[in-house]
C-alpha cells in the first residue's frame, strides 16, 4: 500500500512586522468566538448501560476502580464485550458474581481457529452453550470476521459464511443478542486525497487506510453482515456503529426498516450525529426503541460528548479528537421518554440478565 501525506501550511501573522510563522493544519485547532449558552454535563441525567464497552481483564482487582469511575458519570452497567470463551469467560463471570454482580454484564467470544475441519461448528456451538451457562449475555463478533479470519485452507470466512448459521441459530435459541462489527467507515477504502472527509485520521493512522479491495470492496463486506441479518430474523442483532450509516440515516431507516431483528448502538460515531442535529433527533425519535448507548473505547472524560450531544441543545462544540471530527457538533436535545429508551429500557428489553433494580421505571 502506497503512504503519503499531504502538508498544509497555514501561514499566520504574529504581529506586525514579526516574522510569518509556518503551522500545519494538524496543528490549527482555532478557539471558537461564538458566545452561545453551553451546557457540559459530566454525568448522565439517567442510569445508563453502555452495551459497548473493552475490559480485557476484568477481575476483582479492577473492579472497584470501575465502579468508582462510573458512579461519577450515573453508568448502572457496563456490558463487557470482551469476555473470551470457556475458562477465560467463565473466571471473567465468576469474578464478576463475587464483587460487583450487578454492575456488569458479560459477553463472549468465538475462537475462529480451525474453521473449515468437519466437527468445528458443532464444537464452537457447544462452546457458546457452555459459556451461556457459565455467565455469558450475549456475542460479540469482531471485524476480524470478514477481515482477517480464514478457514483451515486459507480462504477468507465471509461474514455470512453457512458454516457459521448454526451459531446464529443458537443466539437466537438461547435468547441472546449479537453484538457485531463488521468492516470500518467507508471514507477508509476511498482514495486519500484532498477529498476524502477522513483523511486527518488516516495521514495520522496510516494503518486504517484499505485499498478499494482489502481484503474485499466496502459495501461487498457490508452487504454479507446484511445477508447474515435476513437469514436469521429470530436472532436479535446489535449492528455496532449504527451498522456504519451514522452520516447516512435514511439508508439505516430503509435498512432497520427491511430487517426489524436488528437494532443498533452508536459507538464511536457521536460525531457524526452531533453535526445533524435535526436529522438525528427525527430518526432518534423514530426508531427509539431500537437504539442502544455505546461508547467503545474506555475513556471516561470522553462519555461528556455523548451525555451533551444526547441532552442538550448547545450550539457549535467540539468533539474530543480532531483527527476523528474536526467538525462542530450540535446537541440534539432529545426528550425524557427518548433518553431513558436510549440509556437503559431497550438494553434492559433486549440483553438478559440485568438488574431492573438499578433503574427508576
């Protein structure tokens, strides 16, 4: 893959008759002289479950830490969705039970190794029983499903590969939901040019720039999750990132429209509500019952974009990262009823197992 950056150079004044002073535009990061009310909630206005979120190691030690942490910003349950499968999973769940029973939910994982031998898939639905009784929620799937994950003949699995139906089938049985995520924003395939509305983020991560067929087109990976989403309507699905249609929600309406076993949450992608206010709040007041929180990576100071984004009506804040948005964002103001389906009831409808307690109504 060929890597190049491109350099801006914006050229200011320091005062008159200094010396010009070159700056790249990485580093031009202007202070806003709008003067508009603002609003900066550090806390939910709701308990809320984040179905979105990474403690690879979650154990007793780390436990109390976590707690104290979303205490502060009103987080009732963090769904963990990287729990692992047989002893990792059920040491993951046991901790859990032992200090903080109702602060966490558990989700586990498929080892894709081996894929493609005669007995695989009706081992890797016997693991998944086992870790459901061990403690398990759910399923989270990985981009690496699509991506990188290959059968025992080095063949791609595609993401609705048949070997792998009966695992679908299983959730669906068990009443679990799957938490999945395939391919990335589409802006990551497309040439980085001048054009290209990513392309801070990826002169500055080189490694999430693809070339148009790595591994396969965009939309060939897409429409595979969407083919594995029709060929299993009992089976609840948790299309992460708003399924990557956050910047085009008429096409994700069509979609949740065509496929109402799906629902989705909005990890790593407030940024891209927060700059269409109006159009967000319609589709939020549209679908919601079928919109979960999500965050995805764990940094706490990050959770305030989200909180002001959802329930304030502010005018022209940034976002947390630069490379990621270097937009202004919107709040959308959203209503009670709106905000307490988002932060907790359809997590409480759709993942097993969590505590009813811990919220108002």
């Amino acid at each position: 893959m060929k890597r190049f950056f491109i350099s801006i150079a914006v050229f200011v004044t320091l005062s008159a008759g200094a010396q010009q002073k070159s700056m790249d535009f990485e580093k031009y990061d202007p202070v806003s002289t709008l003067v508009v009310p603002e609003h900066k909630p550090t806390r939910a206005k709701y308990p809320f479950i984040d179905v979105h979120n990474h403690q690879w190691n979650l154990s007793e030690q780390v436990i109390p830490s976590l707690i104290a942490t979303m205490d502060k910003m009103n987080m009732a349950v963090m769904v963990n969705l990287s729990g692992g499968s047989g002893n990792k999973l059920k040491d993951m769940a046991s901790s859990v039970k032992k200090a903080a029973p109702k602060r966490f939910i558990v989700f586990s994982n498929i080892d894709f190794g081996g894929i493609g031998s005669p007995d695989w898939t009706a081992k890797a639905v016997k693991q998944l029983e086992e870790d459901v009784k061990n403690g398990a929620n759910g399923l989270k799937i990985f981009k690496n499903l699509g991506f990188s994950v290959k059968d025992n003949n080095g063949k791609r699995v595609a993401v609705d590969d048949p070997r792998l139906d009966a695992i679908w089938a299983k959730c669906g049985e068990l009443k679990i939901p799957v938490l999945i995520h395939t391919a990335d924003p589409k802006p990551f395939w497309d040439p980085l040019d001048e054009h290209n509305e990513r392309w801070l983020e990826l002169v500055t991560h080189p490694g999430r720039k693809r070339e148009a067929d790595n591994p396969e087109p965009w939309e060939q990976l897409i429409e595979e999750q969407h083919r594995m989403f029709k060929k299993h309507p009992k089976t609840t699905f948790i299309a992460a990132h708003f399924g990557w249609y956050p910047n085009d929600l008429q096409k994700l309406g069509s979609l949740m429209n065509e496929m109402p076993n799906i629902v989705v949450e909005f990890g790593a992608v407030i940024a891209e509500l927060g700059r269409q206010p109006r159009a967000a709040k319609q589709f939020f007041d549209k679908y919601q019952d079928r919109i979960l929180f999500g965050k995805d990576s764990w940094v706490p100071d990050e959770y305030n974009t989200y909180f002001r984004v959802l329930e304030t009506q502010d005018e022209y804040f940034p976002y947390h990262k630069k490379y990621h948005a270097f937009w202004r964002m919107y709040g959308m103001g959203l209503s009670d009823d709106v905000l307490k389906k988002v932060y907790y009831k359809n997590a409480l409808r759709i993942i097993p197992n969590i505590d009813k307690t811990l919220f108002p109504d």
